[in-house]
C-alpha cells in the first residue's frame, strides 16, 4: 500500500465522532523479483537492456497468447563482472497495480 491521501474532519461532536483523520484513497501493488545464477558477462549485458526500455511486457497466458504491462525498478540490477564469466543477475519490477475500493 502507498500514496494514502487523508483527509481532516472537522469535528463538532467530539463524543461520537469515528475519527480525525480519514484515507479516501490509496495505490496498492506487488513487486517481484527474478534471479539468475552463472550467466556469462554477455548475457548480463543483454539483459540490462530491459532497464531503459519504456515498455516492458510480461507473458502472463501461453493459450490464448497474452502480455502485460509491468514498471521496471531501476536501482534493482545485480550486475557483476568476474574473473570467470560468469554472475548473478537480478530484476525487480512492479507487477499490475492492485484495484482497490475508493471513496
């Protein structure tokens, strides 16, 4: 959950009143993170492509065929370079936005 947005009541019955404060609206999303072990410097390299693509998509259905949109997290990379060729690599991104009830 982020972005709540409050608001303030005005209270004049401070006896019966439910609260001060109320949130009328909030994002709600997962993140999920894809990890790979003992891939050669050049397909790291291949990989950190996907970070400054504006349009990222993800295969969600095989029959029918069907992508989604997801939001790449730029300060999520694993990105080494080793003596023998070889590293872990690592992405996190964004899945679709969860909707949720809003005043």
């Amino acid at each position: 959950m982020q972005n709540a947005t409050i608001i303030k009541n005005f209270v004049s019955d401070w006896e019966n009143q439910d609260s001060i404060e109320e949130v009328i609206f909030k994002d709600a999303g997962q993140k999920m993170k894809v990890m790979a072990e003992d891939l050669s410097v050049n397909d790291i390299k291949g990989l950190q492509s996907i970070k400054y693509s504006p349009k990222v998509q993800m295969l969600v259905s095989k029959n029918p065929v069907k992508w989604q949109n997801i939001v790449i997290n730029t300060a999520t990379y694993s990105e080494y370079e080793t003596m023998n060729g070889h590293a872990p690599f690592s992405i996190t991104f964004n899945m679709p936005s969860i909707n949720i009830q809003t005043q």
